[in-house]
C-alpha cells in the first residue's frame, strides 16, 4: 500500500518517514485545508526528501477558502511553481475552479504549463465540482497530462465510508487513465478495508500511519 501523508510544516516530516510514509504532502494550515508552505520550509523538506529517496508534493494554495482565484492569486501561484521547479519537487498539487463549480481551464492551462517537470496533482478542488460535471472534468485532466486526483468522493463533512461508492464511479470511470487518490478521514485503522473495497494501491491522510 502506498501511504502519501500530509503534514504541515517540516516537524512531522522525519517522523512520518521513520513510519513508514511513501509520500509526503507538504502544507501549511491544515485546519484550513492546506496552503503553500514557506520558501524556507519546503527548500529544507525537499532536501531532506531526497536524501531519503522520498517523493515530495508541495501544495500550491494562496489561501484558504474556496478555489476561485483572482489573476493576482493565478500569479502567485505560479511564482510559487517556478520556485518548486527550481528546488526539485517532485509533484505539486492544486485546482482552481469557475464561480459555476467548472474547472477554470485558462488558469489551470497557466499552472500546468508552469509545472514543467513535475507530476501534477488535481486536489480536493475536484469535490467542489458539480457532480454532473465531474467526469467531463477527469476527461480535461487527462487530456492536460494531470497525473492524480486527490477525491474525497463527495462533501467532506460526509465520512468517507459513505462516499465509496461515489469514489468507485470515478476510479471506473478513468479506467486508469489517471490516478484516483482517495482521502479525507482515512486512517491507519480503516485504511486497509478501503483500500479492499476500492481495489486501490494509494491512499492519501494526515493520519494514515501512527504516528503515536
């Protein structure tokens, strides 16, 4: 099983690795959901990640809140995608949406096209697409070289038990045309059946392995 765990800042990142940890998503704020880390904190996790031969995905969010963006945010976080190029991340993860719940493709075609070299994460951006729209929108992702899908499967304040099968239309649907990263309260306790009930190899957590 392959375990990609979100941390906030670069104090858990040691210990997530000693436990077992594939991947790690870098963040700041987690109780808002993530945003982009500080310069000086993702230059020291992606140094310390590569000595350890372990991938990095930084994610890209100026703010919390929703995923509608301005041009002065669209730029900030493409300033912040060159830095990451610069450094050697691995992968980066972002979305930006329409006030309609569409994928803004003019901004997305800004920030992919910023993202040379790097794997491409679409995260839970995805969730807050409308569902009638959301396999139109894998088909973009796919067409745009997006590698991953970062889903919770519905709203997240629903337990992800509930969203499975919302989860398993989607994997269905991309027909392994590209990753679909479940997430969103999945733990070391139960990360083992939804893994079973999926037929997925990746899962994505803050508390994925004990960290105890």
């Amino acid at each position: 099983m392959f375990k990609e765990i979100a941390v906030e800042n670069f104090t858990n990142i040691p210990q997530a690795v000693l436990a077992g940890a594939n991947r790690i998503e870098l963040n700041d704020n987690l109780s808002e959901g993530g945003t982009t880390p500080s310069f000086g904190v993702l230059q020291e996790s992606t140094k310390y990640l590569q000595e350890k031969s372990i991938p990095l995905v930084e994610m890209i969010r100026p703010r919390g809140g929703d995923f509608v963006y301005n041009d002065l945010e669209i730029k900030m976080m493409e300033a912040d995608l060159f830095e990451a190029q610069k450094l050697g991340v691995d992968a980066v993860t972002f979305g930006a949406l329409t006030q309609n719940g569409e994928i803004d493709s003019d901004a997305m075609e800004q920030l992919i096209a910023a993202s040379a070299g790097m794997q491409i994460v679409f995260h839970m951006a995805f969730d807050d697409i409308s569902p009638d729209k959301q396999k139109e929108s894998i088909d973009w992702l796919v067409e745009h070289d997006v590698d991953r899908i970062l889903t919770h499967g519905g709203p997240f304040e629903i337990s992800i038990m509930d969203n499975l099968d919302n989860i398993k239309q989607l994997i269905d649907y991309a027909d392994n045309r590209i990753t679909i990263l479940p997430g969103g309260g999945i733990t070391y306790e139960n990360c083992d059946e939804i893994a079973s009930k999926l037929g997925v190899k990746e899962l994505h957590g803050t508390r994925l392995i004990d960290l105890a």
